[in-house]
C-alpha cells in the first residue's frame, strides 16, 4: 500500500481502513507528502499515478497541483507529468530570510508580555524533545514537528497566529532542507539552542534572545555546501537522470537515512516500504 493511503491515517482514519480521501484533502495530503520528504525532489509523476493513489478523478488532483505549482512545490511539464520540485536554494534563502525578520519581532512581543505561565508549555516540549534525543532511532519529523510547536508558542501567545500560518504556506522548501539536516547530532544541538532560547526569555535578556535566535535559524549556512555535495540531485539546476525515476511507493527520507547508515549505493531505486511516522502529542 502506498504512502497516500497510509497518509489518510494520518488524517484520522484508523489503521486498516481503506477510505477515499475527500476532495479537499487531496491538496494538503500531497503537500504534506512533498514538505515532509515522503516524495523525492525531481520525482516525476503522471496523474493518472496520483488518481490512482488517491482513488479519484483527475479534476480535483488537477486543482491541487495547480496550486501546489503556485507555491513552486511542484513543475507541469508538459507531455510528461508533474515533476516534485528540486530544492531551490534560493526560496530557501527567502523563505528562512522571513521567518528571521518576522518571527524575532515576535519573539520580541513575546518577551514583553511574558509572565511565568507562558512557559508552562516550552519546558513541557523541551521535556519531550529531550525524551526523543535519547532515542536511539531518533524520529526526525517528529522531532521537526515538535521543534515547530515550541517556537509556535511566542505566535499564539503575542496573537499573531496569521503570521505563523503565512510563514508555513510560504516554506516549503526551507523545510525540506531543515530534514535533510537533521541527525542525532543535529537534533541534540537544537534542544541546547531551544533551551538557551528559553533561558533568555525568562531573563528577559533581548539581546541574548536575539543572538541565539540568529544563531539558530542560521545553522543551515553551515552546512549548504555539505548539503549540495552529498545530495546535488535533490536540487535545483542538477541534470542527473536520477530525478526521472518516479517514486510514490516510498518514503524518499527514511531512503536517504538508510543509505546513509546501511553504506546504500548512491541513486538506489525506490521501493523502501513506508514507515508510518509518530503521532503528534
């Protein structure tokens, strides 16, 4: 069973149960499936695969690939399908410049109005992103999700919610790259980052919050050129004939997690079996 009739569980129908998604889940359970890294970046597909994962007609998985196109997620070619677009490294850039811009004056308003409830739920989300550090198989988007929810507390708290979610629709691709950095190490050094960003909240220290913050969102300059080298077919302007082999039986991250623990030859074909991710708490 492929990975959109698992994602329906996802969407709150319980395991086993083979159900149609509605017509307005189509548009989320793909984008889902792109931003998370279950879909390889050049991945190429023809719709009549995604209907027939989707058990639809094609004018509803039309409508949300045009709308995937809009948010460059996904390339129409012409004649051919519909391509999982590379990486681009450029949006990334963009899309992490506002979040920068935006969420440290958040941060700001935050620290403005803080009062000693706020923080009930940062240190009960440290508390769990530290009972996954000491996993031995660290779930990454788990991680990732819960890393999310921690710095989407200074948004409902300050009322500025429509900020967050603008933030989400436009960043796509900064979040594919925050997955394909993350490791044991990665993940590790976050929480240490997460829990200074608490301390200098709670000190109400704003140029140590800023500091840290930068620090932070940063992380992915150093490790770009690493990124670029390990993996130049997952992103924008590489040629390699790699990208035409389509992949929606996979989950493409725990392919790369397994060639990079179990020594996998680079370009391995798909087939990897789907590895449901933990429910959020």
């Amino acid at each position: 069973m492929g990975y959109f009739m698992q994602h329906s569980e996802c969407l709150g129908h319980s395991r086993g149960e083979k159900k149609i998604l509605d017509v307005g889940e189509v548009y989320p359970a793909l984008r889902h499936a792109i931003i998370d890294l279950y879909l390889r970046p050049g991945a190429i597909m023809s719709i009549k695969d995604i209907c027939e994962h989707f058990q639809m007609g094609r004018s509803p998985v039309r409508d949300a690939l045009m709308r995937l196109n809009q948010e460059g997620l996904v390339t129409l070619l012409p004649q051919r399908g519909t391509m999982i677009s590379h990486i681009d490294l450029s949006r990334v850039e963009q899309e992490r410049f506002l979040r920068l811009a935006v969420e440290e004056e958040v941060m700001k308003l935050f620290m403005a109005c803080y009062t000693h409830s706020d923080s009930v739920p940062l240190e009960d989300n440290l508390r769990q992103q530290q009972e996954l550090c000491e996993q031995e198989d660290i779930d990454i988007r788990r991680f990732l999700w819960l890393d999310d929810y921690f710095h989407s507390v200074f948004y409902g708290i300050t009322n500025k919610k429509f900020c967050l979610q603008t933030l989400q629709n436009s960043g796509g691709h900064y979040r594919r790259m925050r997955l394909l950095t993350c490791d044991k190490l990665e993940v590790e050094e976050n929480l240490r980052q997460h829990n200074a960003l608490l301390a200098a909240l709670q000190a109400r220290d704003t140029e140590a919050m800023c500091d840290v913050f930068h620090f932070h969102l940063q992380k992915l300059d150093r490790k770009e050129q690493f990124l670029l080298k390990k993996y130049p077919y997952l992103f924008k302007n590489d040629d390699s004939a790699w990208n035409l082999y389509p992949a929606l039986e996979a989950d493409y991250l725990q392919t790369l997690n397994r060639r990079n623990t179990e020594n996998v030859p680079e370009n391995p074909l798909p087939g990897l079996h789907y590895k449901e991710p933990l429910e959020a708490k």
